[in-house]
C-alpha cells in the first residue's frame, strides 16, 4: 500500500477520535488516576479501544503501541503508534490544547504521523515525502537568520523533568540566556514548532507515542529535529528532544551540551 494510501488512513483514525472526544466531551469526562498518578479519562480509553479497532480490522499484520493498553504484535514491521488524548490535564480543565496523537512507523521509521486537535478544529499532518500541512495548508519552515535569533520564541518548561535526565542546569541556563522561553505544554508546542509560529521546542521526559509524529511533522516541514537524551528501554523509554527550525535547534544543542553530528 502506497505511503498516500496509509496517510489516508491515518487521517480517517483522526477523523473517529475528533468525533469521540467531540461527543462524550458533551457529558463531560470521568477521571481517574494511573499508577503513575497521572490522569486518565474515559475518553482516552474510549479513543485508543476504537482506533485498535479500526487498525486491526484493516491491517490484521500491523503491529499498536498505545499509551493506555498493552503492545500488540511488537515484532511487525509496520507500528501504529497511539497517543489518544495527549494533554489529557488540560481536558479536565476545559483547555483545549489537548490533542490526539496518530504515527505509522516501519522498522522505526516514520511514515505518516497526525497530530489532531479536536476543540481547536486544527489538524497537522504530515507523511514521508508528502509535505507537512496545517489543515490544507503546506508548512514550510523558513529558517532563522542569526542575528534574529534571540527574538524567537523557545518553549520548554517544567524543570522537573530536566532534573530527572541531569539536565536542570542547562534548562536554569537557557532561561538565563534567552529572554524568550515559555511553556506550551504537550503536543501543541510540536505542532507550534512544526509551523513555525515558535523558534524550537525542547521537550523532555517524553514517551514514544508524545512523539510518535514530531519528526515527521517538523522534518517534512524543513526543520530539524533530534533525540538529546534517553532514559530507560522498551515502551517505558523517556526521551529529550529539541525540534523546530534548524538555527535555533542547533543553538540548543550546543547550551544543553549536545554535539551536533552535522
């Protein structure tokens, strides 16, 4: 099947989650706590049990990894990767900032990757060789000149989740030496780096699904991006990342200590 065919698809699982949130947002959510002590509502369950479905009914052979529910087929080339509601903390706070997360990864390699925000009617996709879109509009990252380079917008925040990959010191720094950094929290500060509309993201303490379509989205869209930090192996993997035009993000490697390969 074509890499449009599979993008297709993948849109069509966007469209089911927005109609989901969309209809049981309406009666308002039922939240509960993980182990972990973090948030979950009936709506991420709700989402990730419907688009399994849906994968499954149409590529039986395909394997699912999901934040809410087991690994399935972990061996098959081709991976869907789920994150139903990611910033699940702003639904239960009516903020609509909140976004359903969809990637197709073969052997590790991104295909097709939606980023959905469903309160926001904002759509980003992108897939390998198609280009990076906002809704109908192609995203075309134009890269920063360095003289311009302190007036751009860098999100990072919670210096917590620094802390935990020993890099506290670097995020106290960047907040020293660029007047310019805010939090825009979850997957809306990907998708804000993957248009354009921000310098960079530097997000750290991410799972594999908080990321799933990232790459795709800001590579397709001429930008930069890269895997700083590691913690942990298998699907429990928590991964720093710094993405969005190529200047600033290799601007931001050098103050978090990474060498550029490039």
């Amino acid at each position: 099947m074509s890499t449009r065919s599979l993008h297709a698809f993948a849109n069509v699982l966007a469209d089911e989650a927005r109609r989901i949130v969309r209809s049981r947002l309406r009666r308002g959510p039922s939240v509960r706590r993980k182990a972990d002590l973090s948030p979950v509502t009936d709506i991420d369950l709700a989402v990730e049990r419907r688009l399994r479905a849906l994968i499954q009914r149409r590529f039986p052979e395909h394997g699912i990894v999901g934040e809410e529910f087991p690994r399935h087929q972990a061996d098959a080339p081709f991976q869907w990767i789920l994150d139903p509601i990611d910033g699940t903390l702003s639904l239960t706070h009516g903020l609509p900032f909140f976004g359903t997360i969809i990637g197709l990864h073969h052997r590790g390699r991104p295909v097709s990757g939606v980023i959905d925000f469903p309160m926001l009617g904002d759509r980003y996709h992108a897939a390998r060789g198609l280009g990076a879109w906002r809704n109908r509009r192609r995203l075309r990252l134009r890269d920063v000149p360095a003289a311009k380079l302190p007036d751009e917008i860098i999100s990072a925040a919670d210096r917590s989740r620094f802390a935990k990959f020993g890099s506290a010191g670097a995020f106290d720094r960047l907040l020293r030496r660029h007047r310019h950094v805010r939090g825009y929290y979850d997957c809306i500060g990907h998708a804000y780096a993957a248009e354009g509309v921000i310098g960079a993201v530097v997000d750290y303490g991410v799972k594999l699904w908080d990321i799933a379509a990232t790459r795709l989205l800001v590579e397709e869209a001429g930008g930069r991006f890269v895997i700083v930090r590691e913690r942990g192996h298998g699907p429990a993997t928590e991964y720093g990342i710094i993405a969005g035009k190529p200047r600033v993000v290799r601007w931001l490697e050098r103050q978090f200590g990474v060498r550029s390969e490039e």
